[in-house]
C-alpha cells in the first residue's frame, strides 16, 4: 500500500498475514528513514 499526499508518497506499507492468522505484521517505510517501523500485532 502507497500513501500519498500532493502527489508525493508519504510511505509504503507491507502487510502480511501468518500462515495460521494468528500474526499480524505491517512494516511501514518512509522516506528520508533509513529503518522500517514494524508493528506487529498477535491473536490471543
């Protein structure tokens, strides 16, 4: 996913499932950020 505001992108976001569904995780890159910030979130 691509987030853009006046026709710059603001960040991508990679968003991924695990095989079991029990595992959510979104790694958001932004530019100017040499790191990704990662969350990720669990199914109790």
């Amino acid at each position: 996913m691509t987030d853009k505001a006046g026709g710059k992108v603001i960040d991508t976001r990679e968003i991924t499932l695990s095989p079991d569904g029990k595992t959510f995780t979104m790694t958001v890159h932004s530019p100017g950020r040499n790191q990704p910030d990662v969350l990720v979130f669990n199914r109790q």
